[in-house]
C-alpha cells in the first residue's frame, strides 16, 4: 500500500494521499501491529536520501511532496480518530525531519 505513496510521475492532487490513508487506518483498526506501520514510514521516508540521487529534480520534488501530503493526511487522520498515539507521535517526527531530504 505504502508504494503508491512513492510515486515520482506525477504529483498527487486530487486527495490521492486521503484515500491511501483510508486503508491503513482500517488495517490499524483491524490489528495492525503501530510498531509495523512506524518501521515502514520510517522507511518510506529514509528512501527519500536514495531516490534524491537517482531522480531528476523534477521527479524528486513529486515524490517529496507525495510523500509529505500522505504523512500529514495519515497524522491528522490518527488524530481526529484518537488512535494509535505513538504511530502520530513518529508520524509527527518524520514531518518536522522532513525538511533535511529536500
């Protein structure tokens, strides 16, 4: 699921990261393990350092920016819905760490 977060053709703008996050949210409320999903947003950002060497800038500045809308969605998601505290806390770390990939 989290793969199509990492798209670099185009720019997601037509809420694309909201129904990404609908399915996660569900796994989350259907036993998803936090610890699980936390490793996997840690990746999927620590793949930022790799795909900035391997994209033009163009395509880097869609995947950057894919990537950032879906992590605000899935926090502000977790949020409004009180669940999974620690997945929006390292959500929330991810976010402010953000700026050091662009």
């Amino acid at each position: 699921m989290l793969n199509k977060v990492c798209v670099h053709s185009i720019y997601y703008k037509y809420e694309e990261d909201e129904r990404l996050v609908y399915p996660i949210v569900a796994m989350l409320q259907n036993g998803l393990k936090e610890d699980i999903l936390i490793l996997a947003l840690r990746d999927l950002v620590a793949q930022l350092l790799v795909q900035k060497q391997a994209l033009p800038i163009e395509s880097y500045e869609f995947l950057y920016g894919n990537t950032k809308s879906f992590l605000r969605s899935l926090f502000f998601r977790l949020r409004t819905l009180s669940i999974c505290e620690e997945t929006e806390f390292e959500i929330e770390k991810l976010l402010q760490e953000l700026p050091k990939y662009y």
